[in-house]
RNA sequence: GGCCCCAUAGCUCAGUUGGAUAGAGCAACAGACUUCUAAUCUGUAGGUCCGAGGUUCGAAUCCUCGUGGGGUCGCCA
C-alpha cells in the first residue's frame, strides 16, 4: 500500500528528529509555499527549537545534513531562521506517481479504517417543493457521501422526509375544508380507501401555503390541524390513508430533483417511521428520570453547568401529545443504532438548525440513546443569496424553486455551449446532454468550492463560464484528455514508463501526488470545497502541461508514450475528483 | 440582551490548524494561435487581512474588548 507522499517524507523527516532527541511530529512536511525555493518545506525546527530550548537553525542544519545522506533529494537548503526547503529526485516522484496510479483510489483507501457512517441530508418536505434551501443540503451531502464510499466506508444516506409534523395536520384540513366529500374525514371510515390520490403535486403545493396562511388568520383552523396532526400520529384510519397519499405523491416529485443533481439515498425514511419506536422511547426517558413534564409537555434538560450559553430543553412531547421533529430525530438516533450501529452520524442541514442538533445531540447522550463512541455531527452550511446579499428569491419576493434553479443552469449553459458553436458539431441530443452536465456542473462546483458555512452568491453568468475556477473549466480539462486519448489510439500510439523532461511534467506530477491529503483532510473536515481546490490545481497545472508539452506529437517516442500515460492518470484522477463532486464528465464537447 | 457564524485585492472567494514576500478566479492591462480543442497559456497591476489591545522570536490564524452584517434564543420544521 502506497503511502501519501507527504506522508512518506514526514516519516522521514520525523525520524531525524527523532534521531536527534526531538518529537518526530515536528518533521511535518508541507507543500512549500514559495515554490521558487522548493517543492516541500519542513519547518518543524523553529517549533521543535522553542520546546527544547535550542537554536532552531542548528536544529535545522542537523536535519539537513541527515536528510542529504538519504538520497531522495535533489536539492536541500536551509532559509530564514530554520525554514528546511526541499526538492524531490526525481526517480523518487516517479516511482510514486506510478506506485498511485496502478491503485485504483490512488493509494488512499489502504490509509484508512472503514467506518460506518450515516449521512442524512436532503430532508424534502411533504406538499414542499424542494427549493432553494435545499440546494446546498442535496449536493454537500451527496458529494460527502461519495466521499466516503471512495474512502472504503459504509456510506447510509438516508433522505429523511419531513412528513410527520403540523404541517400534516394543517394540509389534512386544508383539503377537508376544499373537499369535504371525500371519505377520508369519516372516524368511522376505517377503510379500504381509494388507491388513487384525490390531491396531484401541484394541488398540494398550492394547498400549504394556503393551509399555512389560514393558520395564522384563524385560531381555530390551527387548533382543527393540531388535533390533526395528534390523531394522525395516533393512527387515525382515514388521515393515514390519505396522508400515504401525500407522501407518495411528494417522494415521486423529490425524486425528479433528486435524480437532476445525482443524489443517491440507500434508504427513503421519515419523520414518520419513528412512530412506532416513540411511544416506547418517551416511557423509557420517564422511567429513567431524564424526562420531566414542564409547562404540560414533556421535556429533557440537557443544560449544563459548563455551558456558555442557554441550552433550552428538548421537547419531546407538546401540552397537546403530539410529537415534535426534535422527538423523531432522537427517536430516529435510536433507531439507527438498532438498526446499523453507526460509528459516526452526520446531519447535512442548514448551519441555522445548529441549536436544535446540539439539544438532540445531548439529548441521545444523556439517553444513550446510541454507542458512547459513535460521532454525531452537524455539518451545517450557509445560505445562498442573490446578488443583493440576500437570500435568494425569486421576483416577486418567493420562495425559489430548486427545479427552476436547476433549469436556469442547464438554459445558461445551453447559451453557453450554444456561444461556442456546439450546434453545429453535435447533434440535438448530445448537445443537450453536454448542457445539462455543464449547467449541473456549473452549480454545484460552485457551491462546493465555498466554504461551507459561509453564504454565497448564486451568479449563474459567472458559474457557466469556462474560464476561472469553475465547474465547466475542469470538464474541459477532461474532455480535452479524451480527446487526445481517442486520437491516440486511432494513431496506434500506446503509453509506457513516465520520465520526466520538462518541468511542466513535473509539476502536473506533483500535482497528482497531492490527492491523498486533499481527500482525507475534506473528509475529516466534511468540507468539499478541499477537494474543489485540489481539481482546480491538478486541471491548471494540466493545462499548463498541454501547453508546453506535444504528447501525439512528440518525436521521441519513449517521451510520447510517458505523456500519454501521464495523460491517463490525470483524467482518471479528475475525473475521480469530479466525481466525488458530483460531476459527470461528457465525452466530448 | 445572551449565544453562534461571518468580515481578506474593485468583485467573488481560498488560506494546509502559529511560519518566509498573504494567494486564486473574474474584471483591467500587455503578450502567445498554419491548435494534440486559444473554452487555453504566459506576464503586469491591484492589500490598513474590519478596528484596538494582548500572547509569541513570528499572528489573517490564538486571547480580550469593540464595530458592521447574518442567524438563533421551549410547545413550527
């Protein structure tokens, strides 16, 4: 197994400061920041200096003179106050890149321990059309899913529907008040009830809005929906009848979105499918003493003495009996523990929520609710604005629509492919399926590459464009390898051994080398904007490669065949990349 | 009011956990095409890292106090 190469040369750097009585760690190695001087920098003497109370260049001239010795350096030189900079042999950078690539994930998934992780993201809502805030929520989660499937985890991605609060009440009586013929409102009606759903999606997205004003202008309605929703948790014949009805009609609406952004759930559950688990949870947190009734609901404190700030209790059950979404996502906690026994649950929602899965959070812990080892995370996000700052709405103040955001990308980028006189060399079919992935593209590499818990701006002009750090810049990077890589077999020309000639050559090498760190530090951190930033280097240094570098053309044939190869590991490692993103790469355009 | 997040080039953003001269991309300017796709590449210019203290040999990064923006603070999700 293949060892990162920052790794690999931090061992051996570790190790002469180990030989010379100092903690190995401050051998870390980094990538050097001014390349001019070297491709690595050590600069652990200064550090290790400091603790021991000793002269950090000496440290620094100790270290040099031991790692000349080794042979893996073609240059070593001591700047500054103790900064160690260094510039690989090149027999060294070879063997590794060719070590990577023989790997089919690069020589990562052999530094790892596989986990099991859960990751719940997506959270579309019954009669919601998915928007906008679930932009962000869809494609983090799904490109950190990928991620740990890369890694050789056990990725559950779980969508959890929100189907089980008092928006159900409030859309069970909207329809009772606009239909009130139909069967479903008789308690005495225990069924059969009809297969066909008596509301369509858009009928449904109309009536929320509607139930949800009238909720707030007339008491009582809303008072009508609580009992609702109570009796719907409580198993209520027709309200479940017609309820089933709303959510099929809702999965089949998500899934459309879902399937145009490429996210993958092994499991479609809900806030409803805890049902059955709460009335025993709720008997479990009272008998044990960690639940206690306040105000007429039923609440755990999960307040302590070191905390800075107020942590208000987790209702578990309201003064009217019915079950909040705090309630559902620990009884939702439990029942994953029974069911998967994760070693790490990570929650891909809006960073706003952060409260809410700190009182879950503690709640689970003080219930034990799961493992004491297993890792329960928020992976919280920011917001997505419109060009004024703030979040982004549609003219007339709305909500946006994540259909009408996605189309707007794959229309921009028909303009776009369209600009570059596309049509003329493919014909309709391609051509579309190259502006869908570009516009998809567009998007999400553009929402990945910010950090994520700052907002952004959502500027589709500026994300479609083929120039910068954008989605479709890495896919020309791609599709300009294919090509190449199409000619070249029609030329008979095959790939061999990588020499190295040009330091354009090296430097994409150097790239490549890179991926280790880039994927494992976005995992850890959950932060797929890493993983944009390493795509970005590699596609720039190939760029740059292309330019300076004939491969078909290439006269001296062991070279020819040594960048072709390079060629094939760098589309396969972009590609790779792409993928973790999400991104799908066409075969030409 | 308490707490959380954010503030870096004209604009949009990175910044590898405390290291050298703070980096990219757009936009601007100057170059490179009888192309393995110029949808590319090379270069120039652009900074009070919100402010003030502090810790340190060394701070955009850590601590304190402010300023500005966003969010949140028990029966919505």
């Amino acid at each position: 197994m293949t060892a990162s190469l920052l790794s690999q040369l931090s061992a051996r750097v570790g190790q002469v400061f180990a030989d010379c009585e100092l903690d190995p760690k401050f051998g870390k190695v980094v990538l050097s920041q001014r390349r001019e001087l070297g491709q690595f920098q050590c600069n652990g003497a200064l550090a290790a200096a400091k603790s021991a109370k000793r002269n950090p260049r000496e440290i620094a001239e100790l270290v040099v003179a031991a790692l000349e010795k080794t042979g893996l350096f073609q240059e070593l030189s001591l700047a500054g106050p103790g900064f160690i900079n260094m510039k690989l042999a090149d027999d060294f950078l070879l063997d590794h890149v060719n070590a990577i690539s023989k790997d089919e994930t690069f020589g990562i998934r052999g530094e790892c321990t596989p986990e099991k992780v859960i990751l719940d993201f997506g959270g579309p809502n019954v009669a919601k059309a998915m928007h906008v805030g679930h932009l962000r929520a869809t494609i983090i989660g799904e490109s950190l899913r990928r991620l740990h499937e890369f890694l050789g985890n056990e990725a559950i991605s779980d969508v959890h529907f929100g189907d089980w609060g008092l928006p159900m009440g409030l859309l069970i009586k909207e329809i009772e008040l606009q239909q009130p013929e139909l069967p479903y409102f008789d308690t005495a009606n225990e069924g059969p009830f009809p297969s066909e759903s008596p509301v369509t999606v858009d009928e449904l997205q109309e009536l929320y809005p509607a139930a949800s004003a009238r909720s707030k202008e007339d008491p009582e309605f809303l008072e009508a929906a609580r009992q609702a929703t109570f009796e719907l948790q409580n198993g209520r014949a027709g309200y479940r009848a017609l309820w089933q009805h709303m959510l099929n009609v809702s999965i089949a609406e998500t899934k459309i979105d879902f399937d145009l952004l490429g996210a993958h759930f092994t499991e479609w559950k809900g806030e409803a499918d805890t049902n059955d688990h709460i009335p025993g949870m709720l008997k479990r947190f009272a008998d044990e003493g960690l639940s206690e009734l306040s105000d007429g609901a039923v609440v755990v404190r999960v307040a302590e003495d070191a905390d800075k700030k107020e942590i208000p209790p987790l209702i578990l059950q309201k003064s009217d009996g019915a079950v909040m979404y705090g309630t559902t996502d620990l009884a939702t906690i439990e029942q994953r523990q029974i069911a998967h026994d994760p070693d790490k649950i990570l929650y891909v929602v809006d960073a706003r929520q952060s409260l809410h899965f700190e009182q879950v959070f503690r709640a689970a812990r003080k219930g034990s609710s799961l493992d004491a080892d297993a890792v329960l995370e928020h992976v919280g996000f920011g917001t997505v604005n419109g060009k004024d700052g703030k979040p982004l709405k549609t003219r007339d103040g709305g909500v946006v629509r994540l259909r009408a955001l996605i189309e707007d990308a794959i229309g921009e980028a028909r303009k776009v492919v369209e600009e570059a006189g596309m049509a003329d060399r493919f014909d309709a079919g391609e051509l579309s399926d190259i502006a869908t992935k570009v516009g998809i593209a567009a998007i999400k590499f553009a929402d990945l590459s910010n950090q994520r818990m700052s907002n952004y701006v959502f500027d589709l002009e500026r994300f479609t464009k083929f120039e910068g750090k954008t989605g479709p810049y890495q896919m020309y990077a791609a599709v300009r390898i294919k090509s190449m890589l199409r000619k070249a077999a029609d030329q008979n020309i095959t790939s061999g051994d990588l020499v190295i000639t040009e330091e354009a050559e090296r430097n994409l090498m150097l790239a490549l080398s890179q991926l280790s760190e880039a994927v494992l530090s976005a995992a850890e951190k959950s932060a797929p904007n890493i993983l944009c930033d390493h795509v970005y280097a590699l596609t720039q240094e190939f760029n740059a490669f292309y330019h300076d570098c004939q491969v078909l053309g290439e006269t001296d044939e062991k070279v020819r065949a040594s960048r072709l190869r390079l060629c094939e590991i760098t589309l396969r490692q972009i590609e790779a990349v792409l993928h973790l993103l999400g991104i799908a790469v066409p075969e030409r355009m």
